[in-house]
C-alpha cells in the first residue's frame, strides 16, 4: 500500500465514521468506481456505480447516514483494506472495502468492497 492510498482510507474511514456521504464521494475520481458485492450473503444483487455523482446518491439514500435502511459500524483499519460491518435488513455482514485503482490526482478510479 502506497502512502496515498493509506491517506485515502483514513479520509474514507473518517468520512464513515462521521456519516459524510459527500466527503465519501469526493474521494471517487469524477468517474470513479464502486463494485461491492457484499450484498450477495443478503440474497440481494451487486451493487456497481459508476461516477461519483452515483457513489454520493447511494451512500446518502442505502447507508444509514441520513436515516437509510442499512446501517455501517465499526470502521476500521485492517491490514491494507478498510474492514466494517453492514446491516442488510436484520443481517450483519462483515466486509472489507479495497482501492484497487487510483489517479494522479490521489482520487480513486476504482474500490471493491468483498465480504468476509
């Protein structure tokens, strides 16, 4: 993990922890990618934005941050990913969220978020 990157996921885990939709966002890339396929251990399909635009609608609508159906908690470091927990509809799922691609600019192009 780069310097930067570690940058980026301490400004993503602070943006979690303080329910920042906005300043998730602003850490995409203008067309910057969120794959995450945690969803499927709640019977429910991938989610796949593109754009940062998108990123923000989904994080303010889906993640609790503004009273939305599936809560985040317990946000934190490990190893070179972001670990937490999401609530789907009463099922806790532990995920972990990774950068896998970044631009100059230090704005990330693309994150995959996995389940545990």
């Amino acid at each position: 993990m780069t310097i930067l990157e570690k940058q980026v996921l301490e400004r993503y885990i602070d943006c979690m922890n303080r329910g920042d939709n906005v300043g998730l966002a602003d850490l995409f890339n203008e067309y910057g990618v969120l794959h995450d396929t945690s969803v499927i251990k709640a019977g429910m399909d991938t989610i796949h934005l593109e754009g940062r635009m998108a990123i923000e609608m989904m994080f303010h609508h889906k993640f609790g941050f503004n009273g939305g159906p599936f809560q985040i908690t317990s946000v934190h470091y490990q190893g070179d990913c972001v670990s937490y927990f999401i609530v789907y509809g009463g099922k806790v799922i532990q995920v972990t969220a990774f950068i896998t691609e970044m631009d100059a600019a230090g704005k990330i192009k693309r994150m995959n978020i996995f389940p545990l």
